[in-house]
C-alpha cells in the first residue's frame, strides 16, 4: 500500500452563524448551514463547525472514530491520545487542551490552533486530519459543503464469480475471497449443479471451473462454493420443511465443496419471509443453517450466508442467530429500488445500522452491487463499510464490473494489479 498523501485547505472558511442554538463567544463564528460529508455521505456532528481567526474547527471525536481512528481522553491531564493502524505501522497523536504542539509519534508538531472545548465538545483544526491522518479535506463553497475523503486502506473484499465470469478472470488477484455461484437449489428444492444458470462451468479451452479454484487458491484467493436458491415457487421452503430432502441437499452442497477443492460455502438463499410466519420462516432457515454450519466447520470450510437487509421486504432471517452460526454475513443491500441508478444511500446506512444491533461488526461484509452502482458511487458504499469498520465488502459480481469501476475503488481500497 502507498503511503498516504498530505492535502491541506487551500482556504480558509469564514461564514457566520449560531451552534446548537446556543449563543458563541464574539471570537467564535459558527459555520451557517454547513453539510459536512464523509465519503459522500453527511457525517452526524455534536456540534456545527465554528471559525476561530479564520481557522475551521471542528469535533475530533466524530471524525476520528468514523475514520476508523481509536481515541482515548484522559480527564486528569486534559489529554487526546488518537491512534490509527496503518500499513506503516501505528501513528500515534497526542493532543492538549490549549497547547498549539501535538506530539506525533514522540515528535512536536505546530498546530494552527490549540485544542480548545465548545459546547463541551472538543475542537481542532479541520486540516489536522489531512496532515497527520491522510484524509482529503475540500470545500465547496457553491453548496458549503465540507467534505473528507477517508484514506486509501486495505480492506477484505469478497468477489462473486456467478455463472460465466471468464471475461473479468484477471481480477481475482485483487479479491480476498471469492464465492463461485455454481450450485442451487432447483424448483423442485432439489441441490444440483446442473441445469439454466448457477451451474457447474463447461470447460472453454484448457479453462475449467477446477482449474479456476485451484488457480485462485494458488493466488492466495480463498475460493468458496456458492449456491443460490429463490422461494419464488417455494422450492426453498419446501426444503426447509422437508427435513430428509434437506440432509440430502446439505451432504450435497458439502461433498461437493470438499470434492472440488473449496475452502468454504457461500449460501445465496433469497425471497424467505415475503408472506406468512415470519417466525416459523426464521426458525426453519436457523435450523438449516445450524446444520449446515456444523458439517462444513468438521470439514474444515467456513460459512458465508448472504442476506437480505433488515430493512427489506424479506422477514425471514435471523441476523443475530445466523451471526452465531456463520463466520460471515453478506448484507446484500441492494435492489431497494431499480438496478438503473444507485441505491439510496441512506437506506444502505440504515440496513448497516439495524445488521450492527443484531451481530458483530467482525462478520459483516456490506454487499455491493455493480447492476445498481455506477463506478463512482461504489466509493459512497464502501465508505459506509470502512465508517462502520465492517469486516470488508463483497462485490456482485465479476463480469460486470468493468476497469472503471476497478480504477475507482481502487482510490479508496488497495485492490492488486490485474493478473493480465
């Protein structure tokens, strides 16, 4: 990873106002109707920005924990201690309540204006964080809009590989994990690998599903055997209910992902909990994927359930249990609206939220769509994912992403160079 770049303010932001209705000394000008967002998204503050001799101040704790940045105060000495991981090592920075010198790392560093408590919220210089953290701090003043742009990190990213992804092969290289959607459950609840779509690839040339998992696997790609299922006529319910077809499903679904060379299972299982018992509904899929998750973890292989978010129409998934029994939940927070334009990103934000009270933040994944994201909103989302600290991402699908998706991205997460 390069290291981060150093941006400053190119200028000073003078506008007037009030904070929190509440009246400011004659040296403090609080910054009128100002939106500030992170990553393209407003980011919630205890209090507005003020100006202090023309310098913008802002919260620290806000910003910091949503750039992923530990903070620590101690009450007896009136002391910051913010420290953030990075590829270089951890960066320490230590700040005191009216001294205008930080310590970074053990060393003293000016700054433009002390730290000082407004509204009983601590304040420092907006272009601390672009000096001493990486981010990319603008203004715009059409809009009077401050934004910041998080750093550019590593990040756990999960690929689709669904049904025929040969043309975006090269791309593997650039994932953690990737889950090959060769396998479902058919309309008769039966596991095959066989049939319309989400089957098991015919070979193009020397190329074959075998010798992509292995190739992948060589690549340090962990690849994972997805199977897909949609209760569109019920088929999944109905394996759900029928307990012997449903051992029968499971030995397939693991056999075949010993056989094949796999180091875990993905399950794709979709449309549970439009109508009827929600409860029964949840029950049932908690049932199956216990059992599920107990012969694949003897085997050696992890689970990964794809999920609808909370706040969709699908009510029959049990984010807290299933967060229990896999080692990792897929939010797949997309298709609120139509595939013609990006999802609303406050209801994405809102289904990371609503996934967070129900499980750790260590087993989510924020599913992103390319069918819905242009290649600049991609960022938006996973800005979400890194605000949150979620394990990582996971991208549908190869195939349709595209290298300017790809180049985007990679503005904000490290992603290797294509294997062209």
């Amino acid at each position: 990873m390069k290291p981060w770049g150093k941006m400053l303010l190119s200028c000073a932001i003078l506008l007037g106002g009030t904070v929190g209705g509440t009246s400011l000394p004659s040296t403090y000008a609080a910054v009128k109707q100002v939106q500030i967002v992170l990553d393209g998204y407003p980011l919630p503050f205890p209090v507005e920005p003020v100006v202090v001799s023309g310098t913008t101040m802002v919260p620290f704790r806000a910003i910091s924990e949503a750039l992923g940045i530990e903070v620590q105060w101690n009450q007896k000495l009136k002391k910051i201690t913010a420290t953030k991981q990075t590829d270089q090592g951890s960066k320490t920075v230590e700040l005191t309540m009216g001294n205008k010198t930080a310590k970074v790392n053990g060393q003293n560093i000016a700054l433009t204006l002390a730290p000082r408590t407004i509204s009983s919220t601590t304040m420092i210089p907006l272009s601390f964080f672009s000096q001493q953290f990486g981010a990319q701090v603008g203004w715009n003043q059409a809009s009077k809009t401050v934004s910041i742009t998080s750093p550019r990190e590593e990040m756990y990213t999960l690929g689709f590989y669904a049904l025929r992804s040969y043309d975006e092969i090269k791309y593997l290289p650039s994932l953690d994990s990737a889950a090959f959607g060769w396998g479902r459950i058919d309309r008769q609840g039966n596991f095959t690998t066989t049939g319309d779509e989400y089957k098991w690839p015919a070979p193009a040339g020397e190329v074959t599903g075998e010798r992509i998992i292995e190739d992948a696997a060589l690549l340090g790609v962990s690849p994972s055997f997805m199977v897909y299922a949609l209760d569109g006529q019920r088929e999944l319910t109905k394996n759900l209910e029928d307990k012997q077809l449903q051992a029968k499903t499971i030995d397939g679904i693991v056999t075949t992902a010993v056989e094949k060379g796999f180091k875990g299972i993905t399950l794709d299982f979709e449309g549970l909990g439009l109508t009827g018992d929600f409860s029964k509904v949840k029950s049932d899929y908690n049932a199956f994927i216990k059992a599920i998750a107990t012969r694949a973890h003897t085997e050696g292989l992890t689970l990964t359930v794809v999920l609808h978010p909370i706040n969709s129409s699908y009510k029959g998934y049990d984010y807290k249990t299933l967060g229990n029994l896999a080692d990792e939940l897929v939010i797949m927070a997309y298709a609120f609206e139509d595939e013609n334009g990006p999802e609303p990103i406050a209801k994405v934000d809102e289904a990371i939220r609503l996934a967070l009270k129900e499980t750790s933040k260590d087993k989510l994944l924020l599913g992103i769509s390319r069918g819905s994201e242009d290649a600049a909103s991609i960022n938006s989302k996973i800005g979400l994912a890194k605000r949150y600290d979620l394990k990582g991402i996971a991208l549908w699908r190869l195939g349709i992403i595209g290298p300017a998706a790809w180049t985007e991205m990679n503005k904000t997460i490290v992603l290797d160079e294509p294997n062209l």
